[in-house]
C-alpha cells in the first residue's frame, strides 16, 4: 500500500497505557491507517527521530475569526495551526462574533478553514442584540426568546452555549436556569465566564457548582487562571476536584500566562476593580490605537474607556505559582488558549499557549510530565467534545497530527509582538494534510467546521 504520509522513528502518546510508545504511523485518506512497525511506501515520509508525535492539540477554548471586523482572512486561526492546534472550540464567554451561518458560509466560500472549527452559542451576544442593558434583568418573555434562539442556533450547529456573567451583571442565577432548562439535550456543553474574579471568585465558583448541578449539563469552568489566580487558586482547585468528583460533567480550562486580557470598556473595568486586585492603571498594557504597547495611565484609561470601549488590554494582575499550579492539577482541568485576535492584535495566548505549556511548565519547571500535559491537551478535550476521531494515535482515528521537539518546543509571542512563531514544532497535519513545514505553513484549507452533536439530520 502506498500511504499520503508515513510518520517514522517518533513517540506518541499511549493514554491507555499511560507512557509514551515508539511506533511509526501512517496516514492515508485522512485518517491514521496504521500505527506500530509499519511497512509500505508514502507520498511523504517524515522522520521523527527524537520527536513527539501527538494527536493534533485541541484549544477548548478560544475565540474564533471575526469576519465582521477584520475580513474574510484567517488571522487568529493561522496562529493556531502555527502552535500546533488542529481543532479548536470558539464562541466562548458568551460572546459569538458574527452568526453562525455567516461564520460557516465564509468558511465555505473560502474553501475551507486552517483549523476545524465547533463554535458555540453566544448567550451575552443575543442578549446584547436584543437591547437589553448590561445590568438590566431581562424580563420572562425575553429570556423565552432568547432560550428559543440558543434551541435555534443548537438545531444550525452550534456545538452550545456560553455564557459572560462577568460582562452582562445583570445576568442572574435563575436567566441561566430557565434558559438551559429549556434545551432538551441532557449532556448539552455549557461553558461559563464566571461572574467575579479575585475576592469574589470563591462565590463566583459555587454559582457555577450549583448551575452544573441543577441543570444537568456538561459544564465547563472557562479559564480559572483569570478567575482564581490572584491568592483564591489553592482553595479554587480544592472546592472545584470536590464538585467534579461529586458531577463529572464538570470540568474547567486554564492558560499559562499570569496575564488576562479583554476590552478596556467592559464590566470588568468598572469602579473598583483596581482594588479588588490591589493593582493600579500602570498594570494594563493597550494591545492597538494610538498608544499601542504603552501602559495606561489614570487619563488614558478614562479616555480609551470612553472613546474606544472595545480596545483590547492586557492586564497584569495574576500570580505565577498559581498559573503553574491550574495547569498541574492532575484531577482535572485542559488547556485553553482563550486567544482572540482584535484589529491583529491581541494577548501572546493566541499564538503561544501550548508551545509555552510544554517549554515552560513541562521541560524548564517539571510542574506537570510531559504525558500529563499531552492528555490534557488532546484526548481530554477530545472526550469531553465527544470528538471520537481526535485526540488519540489510532488507526481509524482523524489524521491530525503534530510533531515536536520536547527539547526545543518553546513559545515565541510576546506581549508586544503576537506574529513570533513558536519554535520546536516540526510538522503540523490537518486532515491527513501537511499543513504546517517548520514553521512555513504550507496548506491553510486542511480544516472545516464541525457541527454540534445536535444538529437536526
């Protein structure tokens, strides 16, 4: 048999046998056609000689292209491929940027994407798009609409639903309830971007406990680290491994980076926040506009919060040892990017998260092995997704794929610059495609998007 890619003399993960396993693999028609000492020609032979071959990285959570504003070019998912992401899941904190049919009609019209795409239902966004204020309550018969339209975009292929309490305060306890009780689908995915951070995170974690409890669905914590990571991470950790202990459809994601970042003219900048963290104007760094990469002052925060609400900003105001310590919990948790791209720019997340993971906290730290950090990173979320062809090296499996060096692997975006490649990662396969040639990216259409599981037939 002659194969499309013949893989030799690497490693893979083995997350049955729990150990890194020697073997070669082949990839024909998309999908891994054999694995193990594997005879036979290829179009295109790679040898792996001291590298990893892994399952392709899946981003649980990020924030998809946004068409709308930036055009039809692949931006934040071009990032993705460079880094080693196959398959990423968008739409998070409740934020959707353009509807659904718009986001996969120009995937389509554009032969495709770099990445396969699962997108999720923006709660905050059809709020917003209704009128309804950030602090308003909604009353019954909008929360009905806006259920019915979650149940819609479900039906079209939205993958769930996410919700920003952070962003929308006047979301309460009980709009969440009546909207998922709504959905008919009991292991529906529902990701949350809690309602507070820092002092107000251990109460923003038990509304988020109770939500999974109540509702039944499959819940996800989003990004801990910018929720705990500011001397809460230790009693977060414990409190969160109880509840899904006692709920396995809970779970969380994290980033490696002691930085959030998001618009300067959010809820999450209201009067107080500073305090709250015991921080000052001089911690946020403006990512775009007229003083792109400077720090804000007390005057520039107020003129940019006014004039320019969606100027994205990097706030640095989260402890290091706590982002080490969300990433090493062996009971749970998956990596996130929570990368997303404004106007090209944005917070190194989008372009470094899993290099950085596997340079930093697995090879230069030893916080997590490196097997551990490859689970949480492919065949965690591949389950947790319910993608049964991603996130395993198996024949039958999806031909995606990333090989690395463990040696060298190492992000390179900084906050200044997102467009520095990581380094260490030698190919990228999409689809039984090469898409990704040390750093060269050599097919940017492998990818497509993935409808929800629910979607009518």
């Amino acid at each position: 048999m002659v194969y499309d890619i013949l893989i030799k003399n690497g490693v893979y993960p083995d997350f049955e046998a729990d150990r890194l396993v020697k073997g070669d693999i082949a990839i024909a028609d998309g999908k891994i056609a054999a694995v193990g000492q594997v005879e036979g020609d290829a179009k295109k032979v790679i040898d792996a000689a001291g590298r990893v071959v892994s399952p392709g990285f899946i981003d649980i959570h990020m924030h998809e292209e946004s068409f709308l504003k930036e055009g039809k070019e692949y931006v934040i998912s071009r990032m993705m491929l460079l880094m080693g992401v196959t398959t990423c899941l968008g739409g998070n904190c409740g934020k959707s940027r353009q509807s659904l049919d718009m986001f996969k009609n120009v995937i389509k019209e554009l032969g495709g994407a770099p990445v396969n795409y699962l997108i999720q239902a923006g709660y905050n966004s059809a709020r917003n798009a209704m009128g309804i204020g950030r602090y308003d309550a909604a009353a019954p018969e909008q929360i009905a609409m806006l259920a019915q339209q979650m149940k819609d975009d479900i039906d079209h292929g939205a993958y769930g639903i996410s919700f920003g309490l952070e962003y929308d305060p006047g979301i309460t306890f009980e709009e969440v309830m009546q909207v998922l009780n709504a959905q008919p689908q009991e292991d529906l995915y529902v990701s949350m971007h809690y309602r507070d951070d820092s002092s107000g995170s251990a109460d923003a974690i038990s509304e988020m406990i109770r939500i999974a409890r109540e509702s039944g669905k499959k819940f996800q914590i989003s990004h801990l680290s910018s929720c705990s990571a500011m001397g809460q991470m230790a009693d977060a950790i414990a409190v969160i491994n109880q509840a899904m202990k006692e709920n396995p459809k809970l779970n969380y994601d994290t980033y490696p980076y002691n930085a959030f970042s998001t618009g300067i003219g959010t809820a999450v900048f209201d009067d107080g926040c500073f305090e709250k963290w015991g921080k000052g104007y001089e911690d946020l760094l403006m990512t775009s506009g007229k003083y792109k990469n400077q720090f804000c002052t007390k005057e520039t925060f107020e003129e940019m919060r006014r004039d320019d609400p969606d100027l994205r900003v990097v706030a640095f105001v989260m402890n290091e040892e706590e982002i080490a310590a969300a990433i090493a919990n062996t009971e749970g948790g998956m990596i996130g990017s929570d990368g997303g791209v404004e106007r090209k720019a944005g917070h190194p997340r989008s372009a470094g998260t899993f290099p950085r993971v596997l340079g930093k906290y697995v090879r230069e730290e030893k916080c997590i092995s490196l097997l551990d950090a490859l689970r949480k990173m492919t065949i965690a979320p591949a389950d947790r997704l319910e993608l049964a062809g991603k996130g395993r090296i198996a024949v039958g499996c999806d031909g995606d794929i990333t090989v690395f060096n463990p040696d060298t692997i190492a992000d390179g975006a900084t906050f200044e610059n997102l467009y520095i490649p990581p380094v260490g990662i030698d190919f990228v396969i999409v689809d039984g495609k090469v898409a990704v040639d040390h750093n060269e990216i050599i097919d940017e259409r492998a990818g497509t998007f993935i409808s929800g599981p629910f979607e009518k037939k």
